[in-house]
C-alpha cells in the first residue's frame, strides 16, 4: 500500500474520558432530563459529534448550542484527558521505515486533532492530518477521505483506511479503498464486518500482518 490514514479516536488514541466528559457537560449545562454515563456515551466515539447529540436530544433543536458547550470543556480539558493505545508508536515507526505514507482522517475538528497528535508526540510519523472543519464541514467520513485523496494525490486502490467504526470502513468503501477495522477501539466486529472491513485486527500490532 502507498498510503495509509489512521482513524484518530479509538485507532490512535483512546478519548473515551474526555469525550464522555465533556458530552455530559453539555447536556449538564442544557438542563437536560438526564446524564447518561460514560459508559453508555461510548457509542458517541467515533460518528460526528453533531449527529450523537442530534440523537441524545430527540432532534436537533439544541444540537449546534450542544456542539459550542462541549467545545468549552473539550478545548482546554477533555483534549488531553486521551491516551496513545499501547502499541500504536511502535506500529507507526515500523510502516514508515517500510516506506508507507501515513496521514491522520478523523471526524473531529481538524484543529482539535493537530492539537492531539501534538500532544502525544505522533506528528512526525504523518505527512498530514485531515479532520473536519468546525462548522461541520467534511466531518462525513466519506467527504473527508474523498477531500483527503484528492489533496494526497494517492491511487485509492492502493490505499488504506484504519479505524475502529463502520463509518471508517463506509468511507472507505466509497472511495475505492480497503478498510482495516480494529477492535481495540469502540466499534464491533459485526459493525465493522457489515460496514466492509477487509481485515479485522484485535490489536495495534496485528496491523502490521495485514499491509503488504
């Protein structure tokens, strides 16, 4: 493969504190009738941010106001409140002494994602990071990746999508590429399967057995 993108929440790093966290937050802050835990917000990792609370709210007459409350907590606190998977700096050390391109597709906010990748040290395995914009823009995985492509000037045949939700492997499937579902993230293995997945991988370092 010429080219390979990384999912970044639940694929590169596990967010599940600060996103649950600054979810309830906003909900907190809106009076709404109940706070789910952390636990039953786990599904919101991964999708786009506006779509999860569109449906934590029963539509979305709150949504965007949700969207600028989360933003306040997540900025300055729940960014950091993530952690690398174990295994993942080594994975990425080793496909770019092999010669692959590696960039970063994730739904989140581009300028929140730059800041995570930063953060943990990961910049210099990846050319670049893709992300959404923050009014929402390109947050579809499949718009992303088609931007993504277009900007990379990479075959989508030999190309790679990496992440641990069906949108990642929809995405992919959309653009002509392969998907690599995971499971260490949020997402399961009949999701990722049904989503497309051409491979599944339990852990960060069986990622490496199915790029050739």
């Amino acid at each position: 493969m010429d080219a390979i993108y990384f999912d970044l929440d639940g694929t590169l790093t596990d967010p599940k504190l600060g996103i649950t966290r600054s979810i309830q937050y906003a909900l907190q802050k809106l009076d709404h009738h109940t706070i789910p835990t952390a636990d039953e917000l786990t599904w919101c990792i991964g999708p786009p941010l506006r779509a999860s609370f569109v449906q934590l709210l029963g539509g979305d007459h709150a949504a965007d106001r949700a969207v600028a409350l989360y933003r306040e907590r997540f900025s300055d606190i729940g960014l950091y409140e993530n952690g690398v998977y174990d295994g993942i700096s080594e994975v990425l050390t080793s496909l770019c002494a092999s010669g692959h391109r590696l960039f970063v597709a994730t739904s989140k906010a581009h300028v929140f994602a730059d800041r995570i990748i930063d953060h943990f040290g990961l910049r210099s395995h990846f050319e670049r990071v893709f992300g959404a914009e923050l009014d929402g823009t390109r947050a579809d995985k499949s718009h992303l990746l088609e931007y993504a492509l277009k900007e990379t000037s990479v075959d989508p045949a030999k190309t790679l999508m990496i992440g641990d939700r069906s949108h990642d492997m929809v995405g992919a499937k959309n653009n002509g590429m392969k998907g690599i579902g995971v499971l260490y993230g949020y997402g399961s293995r009949d999701e990722l399967l049904e989503a497309g997945a051409h491979h599944i991988c339990a852990t960060p370092g069986a990622i490496l057995g199915c790029i050739t």
